[in-house]
C-alpha cells in the first residue's frame, strides 16, 4: 500500500506543480539578460536582484556560467533590476513595466570599480516584441477603468485590439439569448469563429462549453490588465481561436480604495420609438456599484506583510427592474365573429380556407376551399378559442 501512495502522493505534487507554471506562464511575464565587463566577456555569478517597486517585494537570481540571468513568474508592475559583483560597480536599471505575458531584456556591461558606486540607468519599453512569435495586444488599466462601458462589462474592450470585430448581433454571445443571459462574449480575431475563443482569468479557465461564454466575469475595478492574443500563441494556452488572459489586480504596502456606483434609470433613458406618445415609459433602474480595498497584510505582534503578503478585496453587486414595450396586433370584433374579409397586408386580401376541407389536384397538391366571403361560420369558430380572443384587448 505505501508503494501506491507515495505514487499517488507524486502525482498530485506533480499535477499542482504543472498547474502553478502554467498559472505562472500564462499571466505573469519575465525578465532576463546577460551580464558582461567592457571587454564584453560574461560575468558568471553575478548577484542579480529584481525588485517590484510598487509593493517593494525582491527576488534575488545568480548568472549562470555563460553570464545569462532569467526572472520568470513575475506579475505585471514597474521593476527595477539590479546587478552586484565583487570587483565592480553596481548597476541599477530602473523603469520596467511588464505586462501580462510579456518578455522584457535587461543587459548589463558592468565596469570594474568599487561595490560601494552604482550606474544608473533607465529602461526604455522595447520598441518591437523580439522574444515571442505571438501576436496580442494589452489593455492596461487605464482604458479598462476610464471607457464608458455600458453594463461595466469589459469584454467589450477586446474590440481595442488590432484585428479584433464585435460578433454577429443577437446570438448567443452576444447575450442576448434568453439561452445565455450572461453579459456579451462575442468577437472575431483576424476572421475566426467567435465560438472558438479562449477566456483565461489568472490562469484559470473561464470557459463555458455549452456556448462558449464566460463563466465569471471580472469587475472592471478588480482587474490589473488583459492580453488579446490573436495568432501564434504558445502552446501552455492550449485552445482557442484567440485568447483573452487577465490579470486581477493585488494590493501593495500603501492602503488603496474606492467605491463607484453606475446609475441608469427612467428619467434618462429616450421613449420606446413605436410607443404611442401618451404612453408612459416601461420602468428601468440599475445600479451597478463597486467597492475595493487593497493594501499590505498586517497583524500585530505576529506577523508583518510589509514588502511581504498582501491583500486585495472587491465587491460588486447589481440591481436592475426593467419594463418592457411589445407592439402587437390584437383581433378585430369582427375577427372575434370569424370575419376577415378586411384581413389584408400590403392591400391584398389574406384568404382564410376551410381546414375540414381538401381535394388532390393533377400535381399533387392538396387544395383547400376558401371561406365564403372569407367569413368562417359560426358553428366552426371553437368555443375555447372564442374565449381566448375574447381576453384580448380591443
């Protein structure tokens, strides 16, 4: 039995090892690059420290023995890097911004000099993505936080990306099927089916398989950013058409929050284009309102988070009462008595046969005799039916 469960016991470190780097590939990005003297030959064992400067948290890396460092698994922030080797002047490059799955450079050509001095350099944003053969593009916080989204559902900005177009009006995805009234998911990369998309939030699959809609969708203020990636994507995404990965966002060591509330209601919204003009407006209200706390974990006398844990928490809630409009036809009086000789569309009038009757032509079609004056009598109109026609409105 031990045998079976140590097996068992692998399998499952094994499993949630791979689940975690893929978890780590999927939004997190990476840094790296080689570390050289000004003779241009390769630094091994060089001291290579990266540090998020927003939350203050480091990780420290050692180049390797052709002077090549990489920092892997790293969430979407500013970053510093810096480079200490006995012999040499500190090097400190400074201004990083890594997106969800992105792959940023820093080389290092250190001088010969004294520990205690430090170059410092500011890093540029790489003009070209040289790392990766894919083809996305990231929609930052910003957009995501200050674009009217009516429905505050930020699936409406993948239409941002290059390439990207809204999917076909009224189906399923597009949430308005009374199949799937979760909020629009709809869009086509470089002409792709819509159904075939991948939806990804933190590394987690968010796909529902019935339609291909998201099962949970992020509050617009829990999110950090999002990647659209329309071609060429690696292979730890497994599936889709085009991927959509976002990244929610986490706290830092400055205590953040805010609260929102977005408000539609009757007064603002236009009347119903065929209501008649007396007619009062069908009722709506919603609010749609959001609240968030991000900051360092702190618990007294046991355990500080500063530059250490922290916590993020979002709340998001709706409420909505609609009315709805509907333009009908409802029958005539003389329909009710089984009269339609004005029962016309377009001027034309609409004949009404007798189903009880039929005869079989030379083609082989079964023709019905039309009502008499298009007048069906009135020991054929059933009493059920009279009776519903008669709950109808004139």
């Amino acid at each position: 039995m031990r045998p079976k469960l140590g097996l068992l016991m692998l399998a499952l470190v094994v499993g949630l090892a791979s689940a975690l780097l893929v978890f780590g590939q999927v939004i997190t990005g990476t840094i790296s690059g080689t570390v050289v003297d000004k003779s241009g030959a390769v630094v091994p064992n060089a001291r290579v420290t990266v540090t998020n400067t927003e939350k203050g948290t480091s990780v420290v890396y050692a180049t390797n023995a052709r002077g090549y460092y990489t920092a892997p698994f790293l969430i979407p922030g500013t970053y510093q890097v810096s480079v200490e080797k006995a012999g040499f002047q500190n090097a400190v490059r400074s201004g990083f911004v890594l997106q969800v799955d992105q792959y940023q450079t820093a080389n290092f050509t250190l001088s010969v000099g004294r520990v205690t001095q430090t170059v410092r350099v500011t890093a540029a944003p790489p003009l070209v993505e040289s790392q990766t053969s894919s083809l996305g593009q990231v929609i930052a916080r910003t957009p995501v936080e200050e674009l009217p989204l009516n429905g505050r559902n930020f699936a409406q900005l993948v239409w941002l990306a290059p390439g990207v177009t809204s999917g076909v009006e009224g189906e399923n995805l597009s949430g308005n099927s009374t199949y799937n009234p979760r909020a629009a998911s709809d869009f086509n990369a470089y002409g792709s089916t819509e159904y075939g998309n991948a939806w990804l939030v933190d590394g987690i699959v968010d796909n529902e398989y019935t339609f291909n809609t998201v099962i949970v969708q992020p509050s617009v203020e829990s999110i950090e950013e999002f990647k659209v990636l329309s071609g060429n994507y690696e292979a730890e995404y497994g599936r889709g058409a085009a991927v959509v990965t976002t990244s929610t966002r986490s706290g830092t060591n400055q205590w953040h929050g805010s609260a929102m509330d977005y408000l539609r209601n009757t007064a603002l919204n236009a009347r119903n284009y065929f209501a008649a003009p007396t007619a009062a407006k069908p009722p709506f209200i919603r609010n749609q309102f959001e609240a968030t706390l991000g900051g360092p974990v702190i618990i007294p006398k046991i355990y500080n988070g500063h530059d250490k844990t922290f916590m993020f928490l979002d709340y998001f809630g709706e409420r909505q009462i609609e009315g709805e409009s509907y333009v009908s036809s409802v029958p005539t009086m003389a329909v009710r008595s089984g009269d339609f000789s004005n029962y016309t569309s377009n001027g034309q009038l609409i004949p009404i046969y007798n189903p009880l009757t039929g005869t079989e032509n030379a083609a082989g079609q079964v023709v019905r005799q039309q009502f008499t004056g298009n007048v069906i009598p009135t020991d054929l109109i059933n009493p059920v039916g009279a009776r519903v026609a008669s709950i109808y409105p004139l």
